[in-house]
C-alpha cells in the first residue's frame, strides 16, 4: 500500500505588530494569496488530504484555513517550531492514507530531506521558502513503519510557480 505525505511551510506571515507574541502572528496579504493558490492547485492535482495535521500556531491555521480543504485540521501544540525528530513522531501518529502537515522552519526543511531517497531537482528544496510544498510517497501500510530516506518525491513546488 502507499502513504502519501503533503508536506507543507505556513505561508508568509505578517510582521506589522513587533509586540505580538510570534505564535499568533497571521498571514499577510502575499501568504493569504500564496495558500489560496497552493491549495486550488493541490486540487487540480488531485492530491488531497484526508488528514490534516497542522502546527497550532495562528499562521499555520490560517494556511490550513485557506487552502479549503474538506478534511478536519488537527491543531498540534507540538508541532509549533517543531524540529525533525518531532515532527516525525507526530507524523507516525497518522492514520490518513493521504496526511497534510503544515509546520515552520527549520524543522520542514530537515524533515523532507531526511524523508526522501532523493530530493527533487529543485533550487528552493534546501531553504522551503513559505508555503513551499512536497509531495512524497512510502510503501508502507502503517505511519508507523515509517523509515527515513525511504520517500518517492512526487513533487515540489512553491508559490512563485504558481501564482
């Protein structure tokens, strides 16, 4: 059986508030377009969660928000500024056949590349730019079998691609 894995930056926040506490930061007007756009395009490409699994933060829901998905978004505390380690834990807690999760920087970018056999000949794979998303398989039956170094990249791509 495949597991499907959309991995997914929040889009560009706001910064106008320095006195608003970094987890309730929202998106600015840029991010709003970028996950419009990023999730008709998921649509149109037909990979569509039916989980999804996003940091709790205030940008990420609003990522998750935007992209108008009909799967329930499960806010995870932990998953705020996760890093790597963590945010695999959380992913082998899945139980969707297709699972969106929406995280933060540095933790997704070390994520992907440690999931992947081989990353996608991509020049903004190695910094995930907001709102930047892959789409990797597993053979596997279970999220808890998964093993890093193991993930088929279907595909990469960013919002300046689309937009």
């Amino acid at each position: 059986m495949t597991k499907r894995l959309i991995l997914m930056r929040h889009a560009k926040s706001a910064w106008d508030d320095p006195r608003l506490p970094d987890v309730e930061r929202v998106l600015n007007a840029r991010g709003q377009q970028s996950a419009n756009a990023m999730g008709a395009w998921l649509k149109a490409q037909k990979y569509v969660p039916d989980q999804i699994m996003c940091s709790s933060a205030a940008r990420t829901m609003e990522t998750s928000d935007r992209l108008m998905f009909d799967a329930r978004i499960e806010p995870i505390d932990a998953l705020y500024l996760a890093p790597e380690g963590l945010m695999e834990q959380v992913l082998m807690s899945a139980f969707g056949d297709c699972v969106l999760i929406i995280g933060h920087n540095p933790g997704i970018t070390e994520f992907a590349a440690s999931l992947v056999i081989s990353p996608p000949e991509h020049t903004r794979f190695y910094d995930y730019p907001t709102c930047a998303t892959l789409i990797v398989d597993f053979d596997i039956e279970d999220w808890a079998e998964i093993i890093d170094g193991t993930g088929k990249v279907v595909d990469f791509i960013t919002p300046g691609e689309i937009l």
